[in-house]
C-alpha cells in the first residue's frame, strides 16, 4: 500500500496489488487553499495505476464544501475516467446533503458510482467486479 496524502481534509492510498485507488474525504473542505495539493495528489495516484483501475472511497466522514472546491472534485473525476476508470464504490452516510453533493458531481462528471452503506460491502462488491472480469 502506497500512501499519497494524508491530511485532515482527505486521504488518498494506492494498492497496485488491486489496482485500486483508496480516497478518504474528511470534514468541511472550507476553500482551494485548504486543498491545494489535491489535484497534484490525483496525478501521483493515477501514475501507480493501470487503465481499468477501481476506487474505494469513503466520504462518511465529510461535511458541507464550499462551492469554491467543486470543481476540484469534478476534475479529479475527470482525471480518474481519463486514465482508464472502471469502478468506482463509494461508502456514504446516506440520506445526508454530503452523500447527495456526491452524486450529483458524479452525475455531472458520468463516473461508474456505486453507493454502499459500509465499506467491507463496497469492498466485496468491487472484488466480485473484478473476479468477474477476470473469468471473462
């Protein structure tokens, strides 16, 4: 496992094994310069990934962000579809405005997002795509 970042905002890790991306969103992202390395972070992910690549993320953790970094996230979604993005399992706290935040982003943005209550769920989930392809 490869850690990327870890800050209080966000964590990003990679599992080349898996060929998996791990994001953890963590509280208010309040503006760009309280993240300002995200993007940069994405980049240094995605290099240690190959196309067809999976993300676990986990944003039960996250509160309201300010308008001012939406298009942060649109264009690290961006970034993941241009490199070969298959799947992406998302881990929210549901009925709550950070998990319709999400998808509406994903929405915009046409990531693969599928949404779980709990991470070993996601987590069995993305396994199952994966051995699926595998027996293809």
């Amino acid at each position: 496992m490869v850690k990327i970042a870890q800050n209080p905002y966000y964590t990003i890790k990679v599992d080349e094994g898996k060929n998996r991306i791990l994001l953890n969103i963590c509280g208010g992202w309040g503006g760009e310069t309280e993240v300002s390395h995200y993007l940069e972070h994405w980049d240094l992910a995605l290099r240690l990934v190959q196309p067809g690549f999976t993300i676990l993320s986990d944003i039960r953790e996250a509160k309201e962000h300010s308008p001012e970094v939406r298009w942060l996230h649109l264009e690290a979604q961006r970034k993941t579809l241009n490199a070969g993005l298959a799947h992406v399992a998302e881990v929210h706290r549901l009925n709550e405005s950070g998990s319709d935040y999400a998808i509406d982003m994903a929405q915009e943005s046409k990531i693969p997002l599928n949404i779980f209550d709990n991470v070993a769920d996601a987590e069995a989930w993305l396994e199952e795509i994966v051995q699926e392809k595998k027996r293809k």
